[in-house]
C-alpha cells in the first residue's frame, strides 16, 4: 500500500507552464536528439528528472537575497556571508566558492594527485571519476557489497568497505593513494545514504596510513537527515550538528551547491586546517574560475547561496523532501517495479535490468528505459549504469557497471503529488511491454564524459 504523500511545508507563489507532447512529436524528438536524453530541448520535456543539480526552487528569501548581492570584484559582502555561512556549518577554517562541483574537483584534484596514483572512494560519480582520470590517475570504486543487491533494504548501503580500502591501499602502497573520497549520500549506488560511524572508521584508515580524506558533500543534508532517522545515538541531534561531526573527520570537502544548497548555479571547497594546501587552492581558483572572493559567480550567486545553504539543514524540508521520494518508492513496491532499496535521499534508482533482462550491459539497459519513459509520458530521466561508465581509459574497452539503473532525480521543492503519480505510472505502463524494449548501440562518442554528448540509435 502506498505511503501517505507528506503535504508540503511551502505555499507555491509563481508557476512555470508546461507542456506534454502528443506521443508520436515525443517519437520524433528522442530520434532528433539521437537517443540522448541531454540532446533534448528542455521547452519538449514534461517532467524533467535529469538530474536535481540547479534545477531546484529557490525560497523567497533567497530570490530577495538576489537582489542584495554585492556585485563588487573583489572583497564584495556576499563573499563574507557565504563565508561565515559555510564556516558555521562545516566547521572549516578554510572556504573557497567556485562555480559549481566539477570546478571544485578541477580546483583541488590537479593538487593532490597525477598519474601513477589513485583515488578510492565509496563510488566516484561521473564527474569525480572523470577530473580523477584528467589527472592521469585511476579511480577505484570500494563499496559495501550491501549495495550490490538493489532488494535488499540496509540502513546505509552507501558506506565505505573498510576492510577492503585497508586491502586496497596496501596492495597499491599508500604512497601511491592520493586521497579517499567519501560521497554522502553515495549517488552512483542510488543516492544512498552513508553512516557516521563508517565516516569515523575511514578516517581512521586514512589517518593510519598519512593519506588525505575528501568528502564529496552535494548532498550533505540528505545524509545526514538520513543519520538521524537511522542511526543510533542521533534521534536528538540537530541537522547541523550531524552536519558539522560529518565534516569534522575529513580533511577536505568539494560540494556542489546546486543540490542541497538548493541554488541554480555554485559550489565551494572547504580546507579543514592545511593552510598550505588552500593557498595552492586560491592559486587554481585564480588561474580557472576567477578571483577568489566571488570564484566564478556572481554576488547575487554567493548571496542566495549562503542563505540556501541554511535553508538545506531545515528539518520540515528534509523531512517533506525525503517523504516524496518515499512515496514515489511505495507505489513502486505495489506494482512489483525493483529498485535501489530502501529509496534514496534525492530520487528512485529503477533497476533497469531487473525491468529489462534481456538486454546486455553493452546495449545500456539503464539508457533503454531512459528512452522509454520519454516517450511514454515525456519524462526526462538519465543512465546510470554501463553507459555512463563508459569505456576503461587504458584499453578502450566498455566498462562493466556493477548497476545498471535509470535513476529518476527529483528536483526540491518543484513537482507535485500528481506529477510523482505521472512517474509512477509511466513505470507501471512500460512495465507491461518491457519484453518488447530494445537496447542501444553508441554511433559517436567523445573520449570523457560521453553519456553527455553520445549519439545513439536503437537495435532492431
């Protein structure tokens, strides 16, 4: 039985009109974008699940916060508010704005490591991967073998195999480790959540062997929501506390603020103490996004970003943000559809190939049922899975994910009960024919990042 849909903890004060194609126009669209969903114009989509990055609503508050941003070029009081903002909650001493998370890897990866060397982390997600590889180091994937079983409900199937990191850094050397990423909450295996009691013992792992520890924190609040609704000791912890213990075990962090900092456009990179390692930090920063008080954005960017980043850690709203997902989950689990079990902290992970198992991995599963939700109710969703991986850097040849999900990433504070009953009965509708769905074949494909950019065209 379908959970109770929880009403939402905002008055809605502006709409956006949109528009569902008829069936055979959303035919003709997906064939013109080549099968690639990021082809598509945004003006041709109904629901638009691509991805909850800069596609979420801003307050009032921030949208006023908007027209206050100090638009100097150096030393402008945005810059400060975001600073003392970002302090508060991370705890850090050291905060460096950029544009957004890609730029922060960019920023700090290029410091810390180069070929020959490698970074572990409970997964890399598509971008961290690709900034790991543009250093001429290789990322390796080190997660609980929880995760690997899409049915089975865990509390936290995003942590870190702790045991196997310590194998992995003395089988390569802990000099040649560059760093240990710990995403929270874990996207590539379905935005699930990580515990703080496995932030701690990686750590620990990490201070034992002198190597540095990351935190890739886009979605910090998620988790640690997710940490006081199921991990013990928490129940009467505030967001921010379990926030700044979080964050007090590394070393670093990257963020992309387009997430839980729910602004269109940001990111920042955080420097616990090591004051020598942000001043190579500002140096980038310089060199690549700009002057370091505004770091690639505009004022009125670092203000609505300093007031979202508070607006991220309210309780009603993770409360009402993790519950829609939820109920996105329970209409699943009534019609039989699997997916990442439990749901995760910002969209529902469908196990592509549990839905469609006759299509190899070589043939993108995840891609198929991508395709397939457009056109069966104009729904805009993406890959995560072999196609996204895309092929091993040193023999060309097609990665193997260990996943392979259409993951369906809810923006905040944008869509409504009835837009979630769309999704879950367009799931439901293909459900019914998906003996009859093809895989996809990669006509043209750049050599990083491709699932951005391939054209692709179905398998008769």
């Amino acid at each position: 039985m379908a959970i109770t849909y929880l009403p939402e903890p905002f008055r809605i004060k502006m709409v956006e009109t949109i528009k569902m194609l008829t069936p055979e126009e959303r035919e003709q669209r997906i064939a013109e974008a080549k099968y690639n969903l990021f082809n598509l114009k945004g003006k041709d989509v109904y629901i638009d699940l691509l991805t909850d990055s800069g596609t979420n609503a801003m307050s009032q508050e921030q949208w006023a916060g908007v027209m206050k941003g100090d638009e100097a070029y150096a030393g402008g009081a945005s810059y400060y508010k975001l600073l003392e903002a970002a302090q508060d909650i991370t705890g850090y001493a050291y905060i460096q704005p950029v544009h957004q998370g890609r730029a922060a890897e960019k920023v700090l990866f290029g410091i810390l490591m180069g070929k020959g060397q490698f970074s572990i982390s409970n997964m890399h997600f598509d971008t961290t991967r690709a900034h790991v590889e543009l250093t001429g180091a290789r990322a390796i994937d080190c997660v609980v073998s929880d995760a690997m079983d899409p049915a089975k409900r865990a509390p936290f199937k995003g942590n870190m195999d702790v045991d196997k990191l310590e194998s992995l850094i003395k089988k390569y050397g802990a000099e040649k480790v560059a760093l240990v990423v710990m995403t929270v909450t874990n996207n590539s295996a379905g935005g699930q959540p990580v515990s703080m009691q496995n932030i701690r013992e990686t750590a620990s792992v990490c201070k034992k062997y002198n190597i540095k520890f990351c935190i890739d924190a886009a979605r910090f609040a998620e988790n640690a929501f997710f940490i006081k609704k199921r991990e013990d000791g928490y129940r009467d912890a505030s967001i921010k506390d379990i926030t700044n213990e979080m964050f007090s075990y590394a070393d670093m962090f990257t963020m992309s603020a387009k997430k839980d900092a729910i602004v269109n456009m940001g990111g920042l990179i955080g420097i616990k103490d090591d004051a020598e390692l942000f001043s190579a930090c500002k140096g980038r920063t310089i060199s690549f996004e700009g002057f370091i008080t505004y770091g690639g954005l505009s004022g009125r960017d670092l203000e609505s970003l300093a007031i979202g980043l508070y607006e991220g850690i309210d309780e009603n709203q993770l409360r009402y943000r993790i519950g829609q997902i939820e109920y996105l989950a329970s209409r699943l689990d009534d019609a039989g559809i699997t997916y990442q079990a439990p749901a995760g902290g910002h969209g529902i992970f469908v196990d592509a190939k549990a839905l469609l198992p006759h299509i190899p991995y070589y043939e993108f599963p995840g891609q198929a049922l991508a395709v397939e939700l457009y056109k069966e109710a104009g729904i805009r969703t993406c890959d995560i899975g072999s196609y996204m991986l895309g092929n091993d850097p040193d023999t060309g040849k097609q990665l193997h994910a260990e996943f392979e999900f259409t993951r369906l990433a809810i923006p905040r504070r944008v869509y409504t009960q009835a837009h979630i009953d769309v999704m879950a009965e367009a799931l439901i509708e293909i459900k019914k024919r998906a003996n009859r769905v093809k895989g996809y074949k990669i006509t043209w494909e750049p050599p990083v990042l491709r699932h951005f950019q391939a054209s692709l065209k179905p398998l008769t």
